[in-house]
C-alpha cells in the first residue's frame, strides 16, 4: 500500500490541540473533526469525475460531478469522531462500520463488529482509524474490505507510528494511505509515543 504523509501547518496546529492532556473531550472531538476533514479533502484529490454542462446565470459552462461517492467506513470507535468531517465532504456516501479490536496482551486484532455486504462489487471505500499503532487492526479491516471487492481502498489516519506506516506500507494490500503526522514510536504496550492517548476515551470519556 502506498503511504502519503500530509504535510500542512493546519494539520500540525490541530494535532497539538489533541495531544495537550488538558483538551476537554468536545475539543477533542472538533479537532478531530477538522483533522478529518483536511485529510480526506487531501485523500479526494485524483477522485473520478463526470464532465457535465452547467447553467449559470449568464451562460452554459463545463461542471463537474463525482462519479461516484466512496463507501466510508469508520473503525469503531474511535474511527466515529472521523465520520462526521468525511461526510461533510461526501454527503451522498454510504456508511458501513467494522469494530475492531486488540487483545491487550498479545496486541493481535479481531473484528467484532462488520456491517459491510458480502460483495461490495467494485465500490471504492475509505477506512477511518485516527492512530495507527501497530498496524494490525487496520491491516485486518483492509483485508476484510479487500475480501468484499472493494474497488480503491484509501486509509486515512491522523497520527501513526513508524512500525504502523511499515506494516501498512509492507502489507500487499492495494490502495493508499494518507497519514497527518508520524511519531516517535511505540512504547511496551504498543501505544504511540508522544501520541495523544487513547483516542476513543479522549471522544467520548472513559468511566472506570
């Protein structure tokens, strides 16, 4: 899979918002909405286009129309806080969900949740996931939409690790990611470092 690396001041100004520990959970979630937004806009750039004619008032000119809209598919939940920017930009997408999932231990993935069909049948897709630590659960949704013939597969994340990039980079699976930022690495138990924290609690609260 080929990685794209988006480098834009705006990103780097709204990913510290979502690193500072002190960043109350709405801010979080607004940020991350940005975020998305910029990414995907940056994802969407060579997306196929219907030339059409276009009335203005004073005259007809060329327009343009999307061939069709991209199957979006957010890794619950974190990948939920994503959802919201990629639509604001596709409001004519369908939504699919994959949960996905590390044992703690042995850092390995499993879906848990996977409302795709069967056959998607050529439709392109793009896979929401905020952080991509070690690779693995996104690897696994990837394969999962690849087995369900997916046409072009676009990932897109805010913030990976060098060891997540690699795996997703190595992996055979075809398509693009496009990543905001990429950090130090990971620590003993697998989460990104500096990172941001656990994404899914900074959204939507953590209650012991």
């Amino acid at each position: 899979m080929k990685v794209e690396i988006v480098n834009h001041n705006l990103i780097l100004e709204r990913l510290s918002t979502l690193r500072n520990a002190e960043t109350s959970n709405k801010a979080f979630r607004q940020n991350l909405h940005d975020l998305s937004t910029f990414l995907i806009y940056e994802a969407m750039r060579n997306v196929a286009l219907d030339k059409q004619i276009v009335e203005t008032p004073l005259t007809s000119t060329d327009g343009w129309a999307l061939t069709s809209s991209p199957i979006l598919v957010p890794i619950v939940r974190a990948g939920l806080g994503m959802l919201d920017g990629a639509l604001n930009l596709l409001p004519n997408s369908d939504v699919c969900f994959l949960g996905a999932r590390r044992d703690e231990e042995t850092f390995h993935p499993e879906i848990y949740m996977n409302t795709l069909p069967d056959d998607v049948d050529g439709a392109d897709v793009i896979v929401l996931d905020p952080m991509l630590a070690t690779g693995g659960s996104l690897l696994h949704a990837l394969r999962v939409i690849a087995a369900s013939g997916a046409g072009t597969i676009t990932a897109v994340s805010v913030l990976a690790s060098p060891e997540g990039v690699s795996a997703i980079e190595s992996s055979g699976v075809d398509g693009q990611l496009f990543v905001g930022f990429v950090d130090d690495g990971l620590n003993d138990s697998a989460f990104i470092v500096p990172g941001l924290g656990d994404a899914g609690d900074r959204q939507f609260g953590k209650i012991n």
